[in-house]
C-alpha cells in the first residue's frame, strides 16, 4: 500500500463515503509539521542514545489509529509504534505500516497473527508464554517478547523479586526470544517518585537487554538518559499537561476540530434556547447551530461556558451541547453565512482554542478529552 499521506482523507469505514471533502460537515486535521517538530523536541529532551516509539493506542488518543500510523510511518525521528492489544497492531499493518509495533497491552486475537504480521508482544505471565511458544514451533518460528516490570505503579508485570525467576522460566521455551524489559511510570511529572522507579528499574538495565521507561512526562524528569527508548503517547500530539507552560509552548498540538454552521437564525429578547431551557436571551440576538455534539466529542460540560472560533473571533456556546448539534451566539460576529467552516479546537489567526483550555473548565484532563473524540470523523492531513 502507497503510504503517501499528503492528500490522503481517511473515512470512516461507512459503506458509502463522502464524495468530496465539501460535503463534511465534521473532520479533524492533522499536522504533519506538527508532529516532526514535536518528535525533534523530544529528540533534544531525551538525548543521543534514546529512540522514540510513538504511543499510538486507543485510536491514537483520539487523533486516528491509521493515519497517525502513516504520519509516524514517514517521521523519521520515530522508530518503531506501540500499541494497546494485537487487533490494533494487527490493523496497521494491514494498512502498509511497516515500522516495529509493540503490543503492551494485552493478546486479544489469535496468536498466530503476531507470527504472520511480525509484531512484539508484552508478556507478563508464564501460561502465555508456554502458549506463544507452541505457536512458534507451529510455524518454526521465534516470537519476540519484551518483559513488563512492575517497579511500583502495581499495574500489569513481574514484580521485582520475581523478575529473574521469570527470565529463566522464559528462557526454557526455545521459541521465545526475550528483547526487553520495560515499565511505566506511575506520576513522571513528580520528579522524586520517577527516580525511585528507575531506581528499582535498575534491575532491567543490568540483563543486557533493551529497556525503556520513559514516557512524555518522563522524557523531562528521567534522571538517566541511556535507556533504549521512550514511549511517548501525549506528547508527540502536542500536549503535556503536567508541565510548565514554558514547556508546553515548545510543542504544537497536531489535532484540528472542525464543523460547519448548518443554520443562522434571529431569536428575539427572553427566548429560551436548547434542552431544559438552560439559556434565556437577554436581548435579541443571531445565533447559529453547528454539527457537533458530545457523540463527537465536544464535552457537554462546555454547555453553556465554551468557545469556539468564528471568523477568527471567539464565539460562547449557548444552551446544552446537544447529541449531534450545538447551538453558538453570533450576535457580535459579522459576514457569518451557512455552510462556514468553525473552529472547535485549533487556530484561526490569533486566536486559538486547546484541549488546555477544555480541561481549565471541565477539570478533566487533556488525555479524556482527546480520547473522546469519536473515531467516526473523518481524518486529513495537512501541512
């Protein structure tokens, strides 16, 4: 499969597909720019030795598990993809991805695709070990394993004082091939309880393996800098919550949300406007519907209290943010016409709306709000 993304829109799997980009009323965007500059940062974060693998799980992070794939595919600051269970790194590479993908999640298919389509597993439990084996000598051939090490989040893998026990029982399945060990941080952006981690993860450092720790966080707060790789997930899409905003300007958010005006209407002073009559006009006013809702992943929390950008002026949502449609308050913006495009998150000019900015009034975190964007919008990529 050609993996030139420059004029690809990828749908959604829908029997009948758009006939031109024209005729989306909802799409996401995502920037190429954005993603080789964040992955360049990161590069200076981590230092000469650490390569990155993109997180890409969970329809990467909402941003679209397949053309995420194709962007990271050609970054060549990228070196291999991590994933959540094996369907899903099974899907990439039915779609040409060719870079090494890691499953550290989970086996949710049948074990010999990971044979037929040359993926790496996470393997934390010795009854799945013995099981990958047999698939091995079925095919005479070596499954690759990297060995989850809990060092202290208490979440999937071998225990400390199990670890070498572990290995040795691995190492008596001829078709089992051990590549790395690897952990996770359980709070990367606090500085003390990363160091105690890697501490404890100094067991792995020491078997001559490959090893990796580091997050998108934890690029920053790692006390060491020669481990193999860095899982970075968030990151790479341009968000790190948990640090200074000094740091956080130094990446770009990749994802653009957008929709289009379906309707503009005049509602005249003491009109009530959305389910459970939640706003009354003050005074008359044009409002405007979009197409989007919380089935989108624009947070009903943003009812009555969120933005989005009109002819590069902010415009507040007024009443409940509805299924599918939102209804916004255009009063004060001018040459405004249906069928414009509006800016849910991203940048018009000098203005510009974040999952920052969501996450300031809903008190959720950036992670839950770019994960709930439906994996039904469509996906383009753009410069």
């Amino acid at each position: 499969m050609n993996n030139d993304t420059r004029n690809q829109i990828f749908f959604p799997n829908f029997s009948t597909q758009p006939s031109s980009p024209n005729l989306l009323q909802v799409w996401i965007e995502l920037s190429r720019s954005a993603i080789q500059a964040n992955a360049l940062q990161f590069k200076k974060w981590l230092g000469p030795i650490t390569q990155i693998s993109g997180v890409i799980k969970s329809n990467a992070y909402g941003h679209g598990i397949v053309p995420i794939a194709q962007l990271y595919e050609e970054c060549e600051n990228i070196a291999s993809l991590c994933v959540i269970n094996l369907l899903e790194a099974v899907e990439l590479r039915q779609h040409g991805i060719k870079k090494p993908i890691l499953v550290i999640g989970y086996l949710d298919a049948f074990y010999d695709l990971i044979i037929e389509h040359s993926i790496e597993i996470v393997l934390y439990d010795f009854a799945i070990a013995q099981q990958l084996n047999k698939i091995g000598q079925k095919y005479n051939k070596n499954i690759i394993v990297h060995i989850k090490f809990d060092t202290g989040m208490s979440r999937l893998g071998i225990t400390a004082d199990k670890l070498d026990e572990f290995i040795d029982q691995i190492k008596t399945l001829p078709c089992i091939t051990i590549k790395g060990i690897f952990s996770h941080f359980a709070e990367s952006y606090v500085t003390t309880r990363t160091h105690q981690q890697e501490d404890i993860f100094d067991l792995a450092t020491r078997k001559n393996l490959i090893v990796h720790i580091s997050n998108s966080h934890g690029s920053l707060t790692t006390k060491y800098q020669h481990y193999h790789f860095a899982r970075i997930g968030i990151g790479l899409y341009g968000y790190l919550q948990r640090h200074s905003p000094d740091t956080q300007n130094l990446l770009q958010p990749v994802l653009s949300l957008k929709t289009r005006i379906l309707q503009i209407k005049k509602v005249v002073a003491g009109s009530l406007i959305g389910y459970d009559s939640t706003y009354q006009a003050a005074s008359d006013m044009t409002i405007a519907i979009i197409a989007i809702g919380y089935a989108e992943g624009l947070d009903a929390r943003l009812s009555n209290c969120g933005q989005v950008i009109v002819n590069g002026q902010l415009a507040p949502i007024i009443g409940r943010v509805c299924m599918n449609l939102t209804i916004i308050d255009i009063s004060q913006i001018s040459h405004c016409k249906t069928g414009q495009i509006v800016t849910i998150l991203g940048k018009e000019g000098d203005i510009s709306i974040s999952a920052y900015d969501w996450s300031a009034i809903t008190k959720a975190s950036v992670y839950n709000h770019l994960s709930k964007l439906s994996s039904t919008i469509s996906k383009i990529i753009t410069q």
